[in-house]
C-alpha cells in the first residue's frame, strides 16, 4: 500500500504530465520527477520536480479521534536554463497553477490543492543562468488509522465540507489509487 503523500505526488504527476505538454511539448514524463534528489542536467532542462515538504495535522474537536486531517505542503518546482529561462519558467508556473486549478481535488484524491506562494531562485555558473521557480500549494485530505496486521496503519478517507466529523462518518469514502484499488 502506498503512502497518501506519494499517491498525492503521483497524481499531481500524471496531471502535469497530461497538460504541460500542450504550453511546451519538451515537458513529457520523462521531464517529470516525484522526487526532489533527481539529477538534472542542462540538455534536460526545463524540468519539473514534485515533492513534498511539510505536512500538519489539524486539530478536529469534533472529529472522530482517529480521523486526522492533514495539510501537506506540496512544492512543484520548475528548473530553466538559458537566456529565456525567466520566461520558460513563468509561462510553465503559469501552465502549473491553471492546471491545478482545473481539478483541486486530483480526481477526488484530497479534499482540495491551493497556491500559497511561489519562490524564484537564479543561480548558475558561466554563461548559463539557471532559475528555479517553486510553486507551493496547500493539500488538504483525512486520514484514519487502519489496524490490520501487515498492513500500514493509514486509510485515506474523504468527504466534503460541512459532511465531515463523527455524525457524518457514513459519507466518507476510500481514497483509491491510481489502479483503482482500494489501499
């Protein structure tokens, strides 16, 4: 069973990969990591790097006890290089928030992704500037612990607003993996 932060990743992937194509067609999957320690070299440039860095779990009083609502910090960063890479880099960030905007929830993956700043850093040695750009966006999703020998202790559940908390338990639903089976 995967961990929700990884099927988060993941998804945000697969989205990203589905639509960055179309503002510039050197972004394929192959220029999209979940991982931030990926190397990069300039003829693979520009990339995309998913991680996360983050994640608090917020107090629910009214909430089932072992019902944990978290809120992930998930960071998307785009590395350009070149004379252009301000611009490469802007237009994708551009691409990035709109295509998360599209569907905040990841195919009903987490209760909802929001943009809350965006860092730029320029760097490079010689006649090549490198900037990176990270966008970082708020996830919001619940979990609950599973106690099932040999599995992990985590189900990811998810329900809408204001249909959460203990009286409204019934209306949560499991969180599927790409597969779709059940974790």
């Amino acid at each position: 069973m995967k961990h929700p932060r990884t099927l988060i990743r993941e998804a945000v992937a697969a989205q990203l990969s589905a639509n960055l194509q179309k503002v510039d067609p050197r972004i394929t999957a192959s220029r999209i990591s979940i991982h931030r320690s990926t190397p990069l070299f300039a003829g693979k440039l520009p990339a995309i790097l998913i991680y996360t860095r983050d994640e608090r779990i917020e107090e629910q009083p009214n909430a089932d006890p072992g019902l944990r609502y978290r809120k992930l910090e998930l960071s998307v960063e785009i590395i350009a290089s070149g004379d252009a890479a301000a611009e490469e880099a802007d237009v994708l960030a551009q691409a990035v928030e709109a295509t998360l905007d599209l569907d905040e929830t990841l195919g009903l993956l987490v209760e909802g992704t929001r943009l809350t700043r965006t860092e730029v850093d320029q760097g490079g040695e010689g006649d090549t500037p490198v900037l990176a750009a990270r966008l970082s966006f708020e996830v919001s999703y619940w979990t609950r612990p599973v106690v099932d020998e040999g599995e992990l202790p985590l189900q990811v559940l998810y329900s809408w607003a204001p249909r959460i908390g203990i009286p409204h338990e019934p209306d949560y639903q499991p969180l599927l993996d790409p597969a779709g089976a059940t974790p």
